[in-house]
C-alpha cells in the first residue's frame, strides 16, 4: 500500500494524523491481538490448548490428530476473518455435540471416520505448504 506525494508532503509539515474512527479501531484491533495472544498461549500443564471439543471426545486430548487439528486452528484458521467466525461458531455448537456423543456414543465411530478424513486433508495441505504448520 502506498502513500500518494501529498499526503507524504503533509505529514512531514503537520505530522501523522488519524481520525477518532482509526483511534477506536486501532484500539479494537489491539485489543483482539491480546485476547488473541492469551487464548494462545493458554494451557494446562501438559501444553495442550483448550477447546478442540470434538477431537479430544472422539480421539483423545492428547492425541496426535487432535495436536494437529489445534495447530491447523491455531495456525491456519485464526488467520483469516472467515476462519475465526468458524472458531466461534465451533465454539458455540461443538459443546452440544459433545453432549450428544456421550448420549450415543455408537456414532462415535462415524465421526471417527469423518475426522480422520479432515485430519488426512490438513496433513497433506500442510505438506504442500498450502496452510500454516505442516505436519505435527
């Protein structure tokens, strides 16, 4: 992104200005990065991050697949806009599931199934450099 001569030429005479809007979402977006950051680095004592809900009731929490799938969370989908309003909604609903496959938990090899082909998808994107991380 590039600055046009003028502006160059009026924030050398006046200084760099911004508006109360730029202030306010300036200070949002800092905001985000500490929530951010803290989700992060968050964990318990075996450094496992929290909330991979679906994973850890189907795998494991210290499984090799649900370590994988956090990392392509934390690497990948936090990235972009769109992958962070899948972070939440999986937030807001894989609870429920979880629930639900503890009720019936003769479906949990279906979704073994499934999860393992999620799981080979972001492993071989991760190979090819297509997504953050790579391989765990």
């Amino acid at each position: 992104m590039g600055y046009c001569e003028r502006l160059v030429r009026f924030e050398s005479l006046h200084g760099k200005r911004s508006t109360p809007e730029q202030d306010a979402a300036r200070r949002r977006g800092l905001k985000e990065h500490e929530r951010f950051y803290s989700e992060g680095v968050a964990s318990d004592n075996t450094g496992r991050k929290p909330w991979c809900f679906v994973a850890s009731a189907v795998f494991g929490g210290d499984a090799p697949e649900t370590r994988l799938l956090r990392e392509f969370r934390d690497r990948s989908l936090r990235r972009s806009r769109l992958g962070r309003a899948f972070i939440v909604w999986y937030y807001a609903h894989s609870p429920g599931v979880c629930l639900w496959l503890e009720r019936f938990p003769t479906v949990l090899p279906l979704i073994r199934v499934a999860l393992r082909g999620v799981v080979k998808l972001v492993r071989h994107l991760g190979s090819h450099g297509r997504i953050g991380g790579g391989e765990s």
